[in-house]
C-alpha cells in the first residue's frame, strides 16, 4: 500500500492562502512533479481541451503579483479586485487524496479508505501492471454553513462579470481565447469530480465506489459510479438511480459557464453509456461492483467503449451547464462522442430538439439529429470526412475577415425591454419560409441600426438560424470595409456550418486562386449560389446571412454591383438576407424599386416617435440608476430631467449613449450642464441636439482655464487625426506617427472619453470614435466648431508626411520578412513576426492620404522615397503581410493625379503594371520580387530603370528570339533548336546555389520553374510560358539552343539569395 499523507497534508495547508481547490491536482496533470495546479474560488480562465484541464488565467479576489496573480501589466484592463468572504481553515482530515503517478514497476496496489466527511462514502481500491500510472482525486467535501455568505452569493459574481466584460474581451482575444471560452469559479462546485486515468500497458483493474451528494440539474440528484476493469484507457461515468437521490442543495452549484451570459432553463436529458457490464458478487460492504462500464437510468448498451488516452471528463461541470441554462437537450463532451450517441438515439424515443457539442474548435450546435454528422464533419462511422480535412484549403482561398463576423462584435445589443416589437417582428421574417428574401434595416446615423443587428444575430443563433455574417465598418481595418471579402466570408462561415455546403464549395474552390480577387458576380455564383443548391431543405426556416452597414464600404460602385447581384439572385438562393445601412442613394436604388415580395422594410428614422421614446427612456432610466451613488440627492435624477433627454435624444439613441457616457465621471457636476444644452437648441435641426452635446464634450476638453494654447492645439490635431485616419491604430502607434510620447496622448485625451475609446492602460489598444455620428459631426458642413475645421483639412498632409517618413526609415528595408531561402514559398518557412504597427500602417494607407493631399512637396516626399529600391521593399513588406494583391488599387489612388511630376507619373504608371503583371509571384515568395519580378521586367519599365542599379546578381534573361540566341556558355550565336524550349544555365558555384549541369528542370501549371529537389528557381509570366510547349516535359539544364535562355551564372538562390542586393546598406 502507497500513501502519499505528506502532499494531502500539504493541500490542505495552503487553503487558508490560496482559496479552496476544488479538486487538485487536475486532469492534465502527468509526471510532472512541479506541475500542481489548482482550482480555486474566484479563478477566471478556460478548458484546455487537448488534456481536458482547467488553465487559470487570473482570480478575481487576488491582489496584482500576490498568491500566484500576475502583476497588473498583465491582468486585463482596468482590473478591481472583487471583494470576497473569510475561508475557515480547513482540517487535514476533511481530504483523502490518491496518488500515483510515473510507475515504474511492473505491478502496483494502492488504495486510500476511511470515513469521508459527509454526505461522501466509500472506497478506492487500484491495482495495475503498467508503466505510467493513474491520477484519482477526491476533494474534501465542504459544509456550506462555512462558507461565508458573501462567496456564497452568486450575483455579486454576475454582476461584476458584466462590468468587467469589455476589458475582458480584447484581454481574452490576446489570449487566442473567444468569450464563450470563459470559465468563472464563483464556489464550492460538486458537479465535478476531477479525476483521470492514463494507461499504458494491460490489466488495469481499479474499484472506485463513490457517492457523493451532487446539487440539481434540472432536478435531478447526481451521484457518480465509477469502476474500471479493463485493458485499455477507458473512464466512464453514471447517473444515480431515483432512490439515490438525495435532497438537491444548489447553492453548491456555483460554477459558472460563460457564453455572453444568456441563458435559460431546460429540463436535463440522461445519457446512458453501458460497456460490457458482468455484476460481480457485492462487496462486503453489500455494494455492487461493475467491470468496465457505466450505469444509469436508461440502460443502452454499447458493445464498446471508446478508447482515449487523454479524457475531457473535466467537461462534466460545462455541459451540466449547459444542459441547465441552454436551449439543448443534450451536450456532449466532443465531436468524437457523436457515434455513440447515434446509437444512443437509435435506442431513445424521445428525440431530442437541439445538441451542443463542446469540442476544440469550441461550442457548436446541432438544429436536429439529422445533422448530428454534418455539423462534425463526420461520416456515419465515426470518421473525418473529406470536407473536415478540406477546411484549411477554404480558409486559404476565402480569407474570410474574421473580426467582421458577428462572433467579434460587442456584446452589447438592445437594452432588454427595449426594440421588442422591432425584434419580435424580425423574428417572424426568419422563421417564415414564405417572408420576402430580403429585410433592409435602414435609418439615419445614431438610431441603433447595429445594436440591433447585434440582439437580431444573437436570437438567429439561439434559434440557429445565423449561417454568416459580416459587419463592415469605416473605422474597423481595411478589410472590414471591403466589399470583396464580404461574401467569402459569409462562404466560410457557412462551410464551418453545413458539411453539404463545405463539400460543394471545396469542389468549386479546386485549383481556385484567392476569392477575393474575383468580381463579385463571380463570388456569387461560386461561394453562394453553386454550393447552396446542395443543401435546400424543404420545410424548414430559410437560413440568414446578415450584412450589416453596408453604406460603410469603401467603394460605392463595387457596394452597388453587389447589392444589384444579390438582389437578382435572392430569388433562387435558398437563404435569406438580412441587411443595414443609412439611407446612402446607391444602396436606396436597388432595393427601394424591389418588388414588395421580394423586399421587406424597415424605417427607424420612421417609427412612430412613442414607441422610439418609451425606449430611449427606459434606456436612460436604467442608465441614470447605474449612475447614482448612495451620497446622491434622493430623488436624483429628477423625472423633468430624464424627460428633458429623452426628448432631445428623438429618435437617436446615439444621443442617450453619449450623454451616458458624458455623465459618468461627474453625474452631479454635468446632468445641469446638459439642460442648459437643452434650452438652447430647443426647436433647432434633427442633429442640433447631438451636435449641442458633442459641442459641449469638446468645450470641456479644451477649456482655455484649464489647458494652454499649446496642449488645445495638440488635442485639436489628435482628434482630426483619429476622425481621418483610415484605420483605428494603437495608442502606441499613433504617438510614433505624431512623433510625441504616449502618455501625452493620454493626457490630450483622457476629457474625450464621452466620444473616443481610449484603453485605460494597455498602449496597444485601439483608438477610435465611439460612433459614426462623431465622425458626421466633425466632417459636415457648418457642424463642426470652426476651430476643428482647420486640423480636419490639414489632417492629411500631416498623416501624408507621417507615412512618407515610416516608409524611408530604416524599419523599411530589404529582407524585412527574413526569408531564409528563395526555394520556397512564404508559407513553407518562418517569416519575421508582424512588422511595426506604424510602418504596417504606411504601407497600406499612404497613398489613400496623399489623394486628399498631393501638393509639390507631397510628389518630393514620394520622389525621395520610391523611386528607387524602397519600392521593392514596400511590396515585400505587403507580401509578408499576405495583403500584397492591394498593390496595384493602393497605386492607382494617386495614379490619376495630373499634378504628379511627369517621371513620378511614368513610375507609378509602370508599377501599376509590375503588380499586376507579377501578383502571384510577389505574393507567394518575397525572394522572387526581386529574382523573378524584377529580373524578367521589360527592359524599358521605370521600375527596371530604377531599381536594378542595386540588384546586380539576378538571372539574366538573354534571348527570346525564335530563330537565334546568345549563348550563355560562350559568345557565338546558334540556331534555336526544335526539340528544347527553355534552357537555365546554372554555373555550378555551389551546392547551394546552383544545380548541377544535365539536371532536369520542370514548369508547373502557375508558372514556376522548379529544379530537381522540387526548389522554387524562377516565376515564369504568361507571355514566357507560351515558349514552353509541354510543361509535363522536363528540361534539361546546359543545353546550347532554346526559345529562351536565362544566364544564372552570376545570380544567387536558395540560402544566399539575398547576396542579389548589392545597393547601399542605409536605404
């Protein structure tokens, strides 16, 4: 016998200091002796579903860098500690724990008994012939009579998580961690018994009779059974019978499951799993013991039980969850449980309306059993299917713009109460099959178009309904204002939903170049129309792909082409769409002359004004109470008062949301400011109200007693910079574009939080206006104040320079991605990490601001810096990116300018060209910008002209011509000759750089000339790849005569490729 008293006496010795373990250590935890997790009241984290164990990001109770927390630089912004009840020091006898780990010997038994604290009984036995051993746990039962009622309180838990929720998101997000992801411990939570069993080798037998008083699910009592007899890695686990229930305590059940805090009540689904169940003769105890199986109420037998070496048992406490406050019927560890639980449905009745499934890819739903292996990826039989394994190539092609869909957005959707019969009315359009296919959402800036686009896609989700979305947004990233990676988007959420779908697309997508650089009519028919025609059920509600703003994208024309394809093809495509923007004239054309069958909508600006304003009133009520503090007058905030705002709010909820804001840090000291708003702009325009408040917002950060000249000016020029910049950039990054330190920012800002997000502490946040309207305000005309007019008009030049100056910078140089070898592609080795965000924001923006600036000192600026070899590296430096097919648009911004310089025209001209001509090249190989981009340019290109000077070891392409050529080896000229089209000669300089004379070379189907070991030699265009008559014929290197010959006798490749740059170091 093995008893390990010394590590339980030492568990129950750190309770008093680090909370209680609910269990520890936990699954996951192997042969590692310093490896002691613990789990603990208050820890915030997530399940790691590879080991099936809880990772603790950080507790709630904790003090910053104290008992295991880290240090506040990173906790999540503006982290409080939550204030939490006195623990008891717990006695050693309250915990058994068994323990055996790393076995080395041929044969093992141990065991641990005694009297458990009740309401726990029983024993453990283990026996083994192994070679790595089992981890069993029992934590010490805890009376709930000692745990201070504070703990025990389960909405001071709630409550703080939703005020916390907006810093936790980007906090989660650097995690690589989703919301729904979120695992709080607010208590002593028996649901879970964490436990695990790893075997390596035979014979295993393990005893374990446990009854433990677990809380209600749903009303029904759980006690587990759990025994082993098997030869392999198997756990199991059952529900008790009736009689075994004991009287339910919920207050034990405290663990909360957080996926943007929804949740309703369901009954609880049983789920019986039986393996190979032989009764044996009961203990002496009379209690019976079962070989390899499960028991419960149910029965279904199993012929066999799965085998996993790693078990996600840890999951019980989330899917309990969930069967409790979610609409599904049934929740199932993982993916890999599905067959079992066909057969389970092949023996039920009942069957059940909805299924959640947790896996590693995290929570998904199941709309019925019919689509139990669909939504897996899964055959009948348990195995991946060919479109699981296609999932990667999809992503590859759509790059769908992944902070665009719903998933990424706020949490934050309508006020409950508030828009009921809007949503209820949206409610009925998805779930009519017959309803018109297309819904537009349309009213002026500020009336709460995305909010409720946000409570709409949550309910389509609930209801799963929602099959993709995508929400554009001027002040989001370049992508997420792009029209043509809407629908690729909508495709690849789609793909992830239905396996029909996913097989059709990946069938289209063979052999297919990125989505996006389709037009749209193409994106339609082939990630839309094409692959939904294999999925139409008939019956059921039409899926819904929701867009929402679409006046926010950048291009009108493009935003146009696509609503008058989409509006010709709604007819025929089996889903539905749901769609939002300002009533903008290139959208209201296309779907104002829609046939009232085809098109329902709805005018937010047009809701009769009670309805609006009963709303917003609740709004502010509910607002104002979060507002008020205990020192507050009684009856503040007067009724005259919310009376008074919610007439001036109308029907913008902007106005409610901004004076919110406004009020938060000095309720008393502004709520009078604000009414004297309110007399002045009585009876003026529709905006006057929203223009009075955002006037007083910025009289106030700017006050002349408070701020000298020099600090409003900078403030000033802040705030017209964050209104023109093209995307919303880090704190960080905005003070090097501006040249001053980051906390002078903050201080220019820190009155401006009414009207921009500025992240309390962490400098890589983003900066940006809380809303469009803001934007409106400040670039309208005769709205803004006359001070701001001036920085709003000079804004450009400055961000112009800005970026001319990032771009001729060292940070910009040759081989800024570190490729190694020009062998292979950019997706075959380890690039450098992301560039600097400031220089990522050059690249991509400069040219948009030079357009709305081009004086002469502008086309000096770019003179300087591209025309010459800083060309090349900002096309590598979009390629490292992965964004380098924007080139040719990013050019052709300022290529219509007439004031351009005549040579700077010609430049950008023939780069326009080079990029186009080379896009595939450029984008799959930084290396062979340089060694095939520009080595095969047309001789008489600017871009050859200016930049070649410094690249003097590239492959020289000799000769084209039909009937004659200069050979490489020698200076004679000889005749073509008619059985060799292409010819390398490869001067054997090393064995790295070259390949061998009378080696075969072979072109394949997108352009590369490889060499023998497969390596990336030369990117052949169009035109030269017409001299290669058969491409399934190898070529052989040396060879005196060829349609065309390309000289490698002084160029550099493989590992010594950047040998090829021979300009000045300081460029």
């Amino acid at each position: 016998m093995v008893s390990h008293k010394d590590y339980s006496e030492e568990l129950s010795d750190a309770y008093p200091d680090r909370g209680h373990p609910l269990a520890d250590p936990q699954p996951g935890f192997d042969a590692d002796d310093n490896f002691l997790p613990r789990i603990e009241i208050g820890d915030v984290g997530y399940i790691q579903h590879n080991h099936g164990c809880f990772v603790r990001l950080f507790n709630v109770h904790q003090p910053p860098g104290e008992n295991g927390q880290p240090l506040l630089r990173e906790l999540p912004d503006g982290f409080v500690k939550l204030p939490r009840g006195q623990e008891p020091r717990r006695s050693k006898n309250d915990t058994r724990v068994f323990q055996s780990r790393s076995v080395k010997s041929q044969s093992l038994e141990a065991g641990v008994t005694g009297a458990f604290v009740a309401p726990v009984g029983g024993t453990i036995s283990f026996s083994a012939s192994q070679q790595r051993g089992a981890i069993l746990v029992t934590p010490g039962p805890l009376a709930i009579s000692s745990i201070d009622a504070l703990s025990r309180d389960i909405e001071q838990y709630k409550t703080y998580v939703i005020l916390q929720m907006s810093a936790w998101e980007p906090f989660l997000k650097s995690h690589g961690l989703k919301l729904w992801d979120l695992v709080v411990v607010t208590g002593v939570d028996r649901t879970a018994l964490w436990s695990t069993a790893v075997f390596a080798g035979h014979n295993t037998d393990i005893g374990f009779d446990l009854n433990v008083q677990y809380p209600s699910v749903g009303g029904v009592q759980l006690t587990p059974r759990l025994t082993w007899h098997h030869d392999a890695a198997v756990i199991t686990n059952s529900t008790p019978t009736a009689a075994e229930q004991d009287e339910p305590n919920a207050e034990l059940n405290q663990t909360i499951f957080i996926r943007r805090l929804r949740a309703k009540r369901r009954m609880f689904w049983g789920i019986t799993m039986k393996a190979n169940a032989e009764p044996r003769d009961p203990d002496t105890d009379g209690n019976p013991d079962f070989d390899g199986g499960l028991e419960d109420t149910v029965g279904m037998e199993i012929e066999e039980s799965p085998e996993r070496g790693e078990f996600v048992d840890s999951l019980t406490p989330v899917l309990d969850y969930i069967l409790e406050h979610s609409d599904a019927h049934v929740a199932l560890a993982h993916d890999e449980d599905l067959p079992l639980y066909r057969q389970l449905l092949s023996s039920e009745q009942r069957t059940p309306s909805s299924i959640i499934v947790v896996s590693q890819d995290g929570i998904g739903s199941l709309r019925s059993p019919s689509a139990l292996y669909t939504a897996s990826g899964m055959n009948d039989r348990g195995e991946r299917t060919d479109a699981q394994k296609g999932a990667p190539k999809i992503a590859e092609i759509l790059s769908p713009v992944k902070k665009a869909t719903f998933e990424a957005q706020s949490t934050e959707g309508c006020m409950e109460g508030t828009r009921v019969t809007i949503l209820e009315e949206l409610t009925t359009w998805s779930h009519d099959r017959d309803a018109p296919r297309i819904y537009w959402l349309t009213g002026m800036a500020g009336t709460g178009k995305s909010a409720i686009t946000r409570s709409f896609c949550q309910m389509l989700q609930k209801d799963n309904l929602l099959s993709g979305s995508f929400f554009c947004s001027l002040r989001g990233s370049v992508e997420e204002r792009d029209v043509h990676r809407i629908i690729p988007t909508l495709a690849d959420s789609m793909a992830h939903r239905c396996s029909g779908f996913h097989r059709s697309l990946l069938a289209q997508l063979d052999h297919s170049s990125r989505a996006v650089q389709w037009n749209v009519e193409l994106q339609i028919e082939r990630l839309l129309r094409v692959p939904l025609s294999a999925i139409q059920e008939e019956g059921s509600p039409l899926l819904v792909l929701v867009i929402d703003a679409l006046d926010e994208c950048a291009d009108v024309d493009i935003t146009r082409e696509l609503l008058s394809r989409l509006v010709k093809m709604s007819t025929v495509l089996p889903v539905k769409f749901f769609l939002t923007s300002r009533p903008e004239p290139h959208i209201r054309q296309h779907l104002e002359a829609l046939n009232p069958s085809l098109r329902q909508t709805l005018r937010l600006h047009d809701i009769e004004k009670d309805i609006v304003s009963a709303d917003i009133m609740l709004y502010l009520n509910q607002g104002l109470r979060t507002l008020r503090d205990p020192s507050f007058p009684p009856k503040w905030p007067l009724k005259a008062d919310i009376d008074a705002l919610a007439r001036l709010s109308g029907n913008l909820f902007i106005y409610a949301f901004t004076v919110l804001k406004y009020l938060h840090k000095d309720p008393l000291g502004r709520l009078p400011k604000l009414m004297e708003a309110a007399i002045t702009v009585a009876g003026r325009p529709r905006t006057q109200p929203l223009d009075a408040i955002y006037n007083l917002v910025l009289s106030e950060a700017m006050d002349t007693d408070e701020c000298d000249a020099e600090e409003i000016d900078l403030t000033r020029r802040i705030i017209a910079i964050i209104v023109t910049i093209y995307e919303p950039v880090t704190v960080e990054t905005l003070g090097t574009l501006l040249g001053i330190p980051t906390f002078r920012l903050r201080e220019s800002l820190h009155r401006l939080h009414a009207v921009i997000y500025v992240p309390s502490r962490d400098n890589s946040g983003v900066l940006s206006t809380l809303h469009a309207s803001f934007n409106d305000f400040l670039t309208g005309a005769s709205r803004a104040p006359g001070s701001m007019n001036a920085h709003i008009s000079s804004s450009h030049k400055f961000l112009t320079s800005a970026c001319m100056d990032m771009l001729q910078s060292e940070k910009l140089h040759f081989n800024m991605s570190r490729a190694i070898s020009s062998h292979l592609f950019n997706t075959e080795q380890d690039l450098a990490a992301p560039i600097d965000d400031a220089l990522r924001y050059a690249c991509l923006y400069w040219s948009r601001h030079v357009s709305n600036h081009h004086g002469e000192d502008t086309w000096d600026l770019i003179n300087q810096v591209f025309l010459g070899p800083k060309f090349l590296f900002w096309l590598e430096a979009l390629s490292a990116m992965g964004l380098s097919e924007n080139a040719p648009d990013l050019l052709r911004a300022i290529q219509a300018s007439e004031s351009a310089p005549r040579e700077l025209h010609r430049f950008i001209r023939d780069a326009v060209t080079f990029t186009m001509h080379f896009s595939p090249c450029i984008a799959q190989s930084t290396p062979h910008i340089y060694l095939s981009a520009l080595a095969l340019c047309d001789e008489d290109s600017a871009i050859r002209q200016h930049c070649m000077p410094s690249f003097s070891r590239l492959p020289i392409l000799l000769s084209t011509n039909d009937t004659q050529v200069a050979s490489p080896i020698g200076p004679e000229v000889v005749p073509a000759a008619a059985d060799t089209d292409i010819i390398g000669d490869l001067e054997p300089r090393s064995v790295d750089m070259s390949v061998p004379r009378g080696q075969p070379l072979k072109l394949d189907q997108d352009g590369w000339l490889r060499g023998p070991g497969d390596e990336l030699m030369l990117w052949l265009d169009e035109d030269h790849r017409k001299l290669w008559f058969d491409p399934t014929r190898p070529m052989i290197a040396g060879r005196k005569g060829a349609e065309l010959v390309v000289d490698w006798s002084n160029a550099v490749h493989g590992t010594e490729w950047t040998k090829c740059y021979t300009g000045p170091k300081d460029v």
